[in-house]
C-alpha cells in the first residue's frame, strides 16, 4: 500500500485543492506535484503572481498558506503502478470530518481533475463550493493557456 501526503493546511484556508493521490515523483520527493512537467506549480505561480517554480517546498508551502489556499489528496492510500489515476487500486479515503475544525473559513474546494472531482458531492452537501478543474497532470494535453483559464475562473488567482 502506498502512503499519500500529509495536507497542507491551516485554520486560514479558506480554499483547498484536493488532487487525487501523489504521483511516484512526488512520493519519492516528499511533496505535491514534485514531478517536473505537472504544471501545478507554475498554474499557481501565474495565478498567485508568486515565483513559485523557483522557490524550494517549504517556501511553496508558506507561500500557498499566505494565500489562503491548502493542497490535500482525496486518497490517503491505495496500490498502484506508475502515476496514472486510472492505475489506483483499493483506495482508502482521508477523513475529511475535521475540515471544518482545521480550516474553519473554508469555503471552496477544488478538484486537480476528475478523479478527484468524484468526489465534489459529498464536499456540496457539506455546504462548500466546488470547482472541478482540468488536471495539471502531463497526461491530461489540454492547453496551458485553457487549464489557467479555467483555474482562473475558480477565484483562485485573488492576491494575498
């Protein structure tokens, strides 16, 4: 069974983007979207107007936090091979039942694509807003300019 990440996360989120389950990359590294050409990152970067491509993880983390936004998984385990969502085998879910303990000032979660976005229901019926939103995965080949666009539209880009 592979292990995810812990969340990034605050009692000052009011925003989180929930992916689906890290990638081997970004297991081996120890953070989210560690792999080179997931354009998460950068997608941030622009929206965030931050560098964050340059700066090191933890800053990335801070970063993140200052603008109100944490990053989680929908999957807290599962068996897999390679990177692919349509590989994940027996997941296990993370407990989403203290989100509102840990971050009570969130209001929207986003989903990095449509695995994770299965699971935007359960997040509506709690009372958040839901965006799900192109994956910043190399796998998925839609444009850059289209994926920013439509992050965009999820009020993701306000400044700190």
């Amino acid at each position: 069974m592979l292990q995810g990440l812990p969340p990034i996360l605050d009692a000052g989120v009011t925003a989180l983007i929930l992916g689906s389950f890290p990638s081997p990359a970004s297991l081996a590294a120890a953070h989210y979207y560690a792999h080179r050409q997931n354009q998460f990152w950068r997608l941030l970067g622009v929206l965030l107007e931050e560098p964050l491509p340059e700066v090191d993880y933890a800053e990335k983390q801070r970063r993140l936090l200052r603008h109100h936004i944490g990053v989680w998984d929908v999957y807290q385990q599962c068996l897999r091979q390679g990177a692919l969502d349509a590989a994940i085998k027996s997941p296990a879910v993370n407990d989403f039942s203290h989100l509102r303990n840990e971050a009570p000032g969130l209001q929207c979660v986003c989903f990095n694509g449509q695995t994770a976005g299965k699971f935007a229901g359960w997040f509506q019926q709690q009372g958040y807003e839901t965006w799900v939103l192109p994956s910043t995965s190399p796998a998925y080949t839609l444009a850059f300019e289209s994926k920013l666009a439509r992050w965009r539209a999820a009020g993701l880009g306000e400044p700190a």
